[in-house]
C-alpha cells in the first residue's frame, strides 16, 4: 500500500493525517456480498486528510488579495490537486470582497474542470 501512495502522498509537500477506519464505517461505505460466504472477513479504509497549516492559510490569502490586486489570476500549480478546497477555505478567510469573489470564480472554475 505504501509503494503505492508514495508518489501521491509523500512525495508532496504538506501535512497530512492517516488514520485506519472502523469496521462498521467501511461496511457501511463499500458494502460487500461474497458467496459463498467466508467464515471470517477483514475489512477496513485507510483515509488520509490534507491539513492546512495556518501558515499555509495565511500565506494563500496574501497571495490571493495581491492577485486581485494587481488583476493577476491566482496562481494554481502551488496548490496541487486540492486547489479547489484550498480556494474554497480561502473564501472563509478573505475579508476584502474584490478578492474573495477572485478566489470563489476561480474556485469554481477548478470545479468546472474536473
């Protein structure tokens, strides 16, 4: 499992929590049906959270209110693949209105690309 989020999860930068889910969480989730029926079955998930530090926060808001401005777009490659949570936890932050509404259209326009 490790060999292969090695790349994804710890090759990148950033904080991150893994932690292993309950039994009943993954029953739940990905019900499964196996005939014929085992005599026992093991299952669990294996979630991860990205985390924000607050200095990450702090730091993409700046980076956001200079943007909007100096009318640049927001560069999104330092965000990674969770540009579009990263930019909506931006939004909660920004106080100034010109660039929250930058950082929700270009929230948005993520979401429309995936």
């Amino acid at each position: 499992m490790v060999d292969t989020w090695t790349r994804s999860w710890f090759r990148n930068e950033g904080l991150r929590v893994l932690y292993v889910a309950p039994r009943t969480w993954t029953d739940a989730w990905l019900p499964t049906k196996v005939t014929p029926e085992p005599g026992a079955m093991v299952r669990t998930l294996v979630g991860r959270i990205e985390v924000m530090t607050l200095p990450e926060e702090g730091a993409l808001v700046r980076a956001i209110e200079t943007a909007s401005q100096t009318q640049a777009p927001i560069a999104l490659a330092p965000l990674g693949r969770f540009a579009e949570s990263r930019l909506e936890r931006a939004v909660e932050l920004i106080t100034d209105p010109q660039a929250r509404t930058l950082a929700d259209e270009t929230r948005k326009l993520v979401h429309a690309r995936r």
